[in-house]
C-alpha cells in the first residue's frame, strides 16, 4: 500500500535527537487516525542506539555495551516508525527523495540493497565525529570513541594491552588528546579500570600504568566555569593522571605523540577526543550550505538555509541564535532541546503552519569522574543561576540526564525499570569486563 503523499517525514541518523524525534512522532501518529498520521522512517547505520555521552565508559570497559543499547528494530515496532538501516549516500532535493547505500555483511554480500525513501519532511541528525585537524598520523595511529563500534574496539585492545603489561612484564602507557568532557571522563574511567583490575588481582598493574591528558588550552574543559576546571585538573593529577594544558599535538606517531613546544609524550596507545566536525559528506549533500566544519548551516527553525524541506538539529547542525558570537555547541542538551522542539512543530508543518524560532535554555553543564567526583554548572537558568555543584549531588544530576532519555524513549514504567535492572546488574557482575 502505497503511504499517503504529504504524511512523509524521514529521519536520518538514530542519535539522541534522531531517536527521540522518530520515537515521539512515531506514537503519536499511533494514536491518531491512519489518514491523519505521518509516517515516520528512521535511518541509521547501526542497528542499535547507545546514548552517546556514555562512550567513555563503553570503551573504558566500566559499562556493559550490551546492557545499554536500544535495538532500533524493537524501538521501531514498539513506537510505530519504520526502522531503514542503512547509510545516507546520497540526497535530491527536487524529488525529495534520500539514496540509502546497500547494506553489506562482514563477508561483503549485499543483504539489503541500494534504496531510495521519498519524503514530505527531512530531519537530518547524522551527529559529529572528532577532528583531526589534518595533523599527521593522527588518523594511523589514534583510536577515536565517537560509534558504539569504536568504543568497542577500543575496550578490547585496552583489554589486549593490558594483558601483554601484565604478562610481558611492560608498561602501557595511554595518552588522551583532548582536555573537553570527553577527555577528561575517559582519562577518568581509565582510572576506574585499572583500580578495579587491581582488586580483581592484577595487583602489578597499578604501577605499570600510566596516563597523559593533553589539552591545547589553558585549562580543561574550556566552556565550564574556571573553578570547574581548576577543580577537575586538581582531582585528575590526584588519581594519577599527568595533566599537559597549553601545548598542542603536532603529530601522532606509533610510540607517542609530538607537541607544539618541542616535547614528546611517549605512548603505547594514543586517543584522538579533540575537537568536532560533522561527517564529510554533508559537504556535498545536493548543495546544502555548510561550514568549515562540515556542519549544516540552520534557519532559527531549524531548517537548513537552501531548503525548507531538509531540517538539521544536534551536532551537525550549527545554529547562531540571536545576538549570539558563537553557534550553539554539539552537546546532548542542544540535541534534546531541538528534538523537543521539532516534535511539537513537525506534525503542523506537514500541514503548511510555519515552524516557530528554536530558543535554546542552557540549563548547565556536567562532568563526571568516574565514582571519584563530579562537577555541574547550573547554567542560566533556574533559582541557581550560574552555581556550581561537586560530588554526589553532581553525580546523581549527571546519571539522572540518562535516566530522562531512557525515560523518552521507553516511557516512565519501562525506564524505571530498566534503572532497577542496571542497579541489580552493578550488585550481581562484575563491575568492569572480564571477557
């Protein structure tokens, strides 16, 4: 049966946004008469959704990837879309339609073929990945956590070289590019990891482990308040970590990285979490306007600036608001916020009523250290405005961010519920992997 013309909205790239938009329009269009529901397609290249803030812990090997994934399938069918897998390989904006390139098995045999999915209403929200500012090797020889599949990859060869430094009697030596959120939580959960080794019995391994966090600017985590900073650079050299703040990468090599002033972090294993840009082919997407980082430039409603039917939101979009120096940053709290936002408006645009202005409320920011600290800045809203919070309070405000998505995605009950499993799994397995 054919879908009814004008009722097509697909979305491209199941992220945090992504899911959320698919997932919400996805019932409500349940809910509604058949001729009067969009029909909502969500495409991705994975067939799971892992709540990217949470990277860190995947690849440290201090979460269980399998326990916090959503089969997009099982979504699909619980929230009424249409889950396509698949990569997004082409675009033409006269036909309004998306190629899907065909989706191959690890052998190369073509399981599902190329494809083409017409719509009424396009959100792209494809996400970023790291920058590597063209900076020679950086691509050979530094891992980079930005798929659940990196993180993955990075967890067993952490896994590998730990192994080889307790049964070569070796080092391994780690180095962190990148002072940001990212960095900082990695170099963190690092920690974690080799703590929690230790008490599993690789007592030697403490000793022989060593982590650098190398950061351009003056001080980590540059869009936090600086007594966050200060704060978190102190607690890091206080697990151990060796902190390098104002001096850049300038290559990457097998056996370490070589800086800006002249000096040498050696290194066994090297991880790339500096700087954002979306995806390359965004650049060459039927001519949609884009910056130096690739990302789509957006209209105040989101729409992208050559084509009121192609919408972009989270980090592959960049938005200037009114008055603002700077576009938004790409952080899970931008996505959400826009996701929201198209939810409540898409349905009317199907219909001709104009999508409203996006305002984005910066209700802070977060950074957890493992078990050890955490730190919040409450932003520009609320009775707090612009305090700062530390410790488990700051903690709990940082796991609770979680819990809401699970929440918009698998409603109240099932959320919960998922919580309490999560908190019976931390008491029964062990609490980093072992396999």
């Amino acid at each position: 049966m054919s879908e009814p013309h004008g009722n097509r909205i697909v979305v491209v790239g199941g992220g945090v946004a992504g899911l959320e938009i698919a997932t919400a329009l996805g019932r409500r269009g349940r809910r509604r008469q058949a001729g009067e529901a969009a029909s909502v397609v969500l495409v991705d290249r994975d067939s799971v959704h892992v709540w990217k803030p949470m990277l860190h812990t995947i690849a440290a090997g201090t979460s269980d990837v399998s326990q916090q994934q959503t089969a997009y399938a099982a979504q699909a069918r619980d929230a009424g879309f249409v889950y396509q897998p698949g990569e997004l390989c082409g675009l033409d904006r006269a036909r309004r339609s998306v190629r899907i390139a065909a989706l191959l098995a690890s052998d190369g045999r073509v399981m599902i073929p190329e494809r083409c999915l017409a719509y009424d209403i396009l959100v792209l929200a494809v996400g970023s990945e790291a920058n590597d500012f063209g900076i020679p090797g950086v691509r050979q020889h530094c891992h980079m956590i930005d798929s659940r599949a990196q993180a993955d990859a990075f967890s067993r060869e952490i896994r590998v070289r730990m192994m080889q430094c307790l049964g070569q009697d070796a080092r391994l030596d780690i180095a962190i590019v990148g002072g940001g959120a990212t960095g900082v939580e990695l170099a963190a959960e690092l920690v974690h990891l080799t703590h929690a080794a230790v008490a599993y019995g690789a007592r030697e391994l403490e000793r022989r482990i060593g982590i650098t966090l190398v950061e351009r600017d003056a001080r980590l985590l540059a869009s936090f308040p600086q007594d966050i900073s200060e704060a978190t650079r102190a607690r890091l050299e206080s697990l151990g970590v060796n902190v390098r703040i104002s001096t850049g990468v300038v290559a990457a090599r097998a056996d370490g990285l070589a800086l800006e002033d002249g000096g040498f972090v050696p290194a066994s294993l090297l991880v790339w979490a500096a700087g954002v840009k979306a995806p390359d082919f965004l650049a060459h997407l039927d001519g949609l306007e884009t910056n130096r980082s690739h990302q789509l430039l957006v209209r105040p409603t989101l729409q992208t600036t050559r084509d009121p039917a192609v919408y972009a939101v989270g980090d592959c979009a960049s938005l200037v608001p009114a008055g603002a120096g700077r576009p938004l940053p790409p952080t899970a709290q931008v996505a959400h916020q826009q996701a929201r936002h198209l939810i409540r408006h898409l349905p009317g645009a199907l219909r001709g009523t104009p999508v409203p202005p996006f305002r984005f409320r910066d209700f802070g920011s977060m950074v957890s250290l493992a078990d050890y600290d955490a730190f919040a800045s409450l932003g520009k809203f609320g009775f707090f405005e612009g305090g700062t919070l530390r410790g488990r309070l700051a903690q709990f405000s940082h796991v609770m961010l979680y819990r809401r998505h699970q929440s918009r995605l698998h409603g109240f009950w099932r959320g919960s519920l998922l919580w309490l499993v999560d908190c019976l799994n931390s008491r029964l397995r062990p609490s980093i992997r072992l396999d």
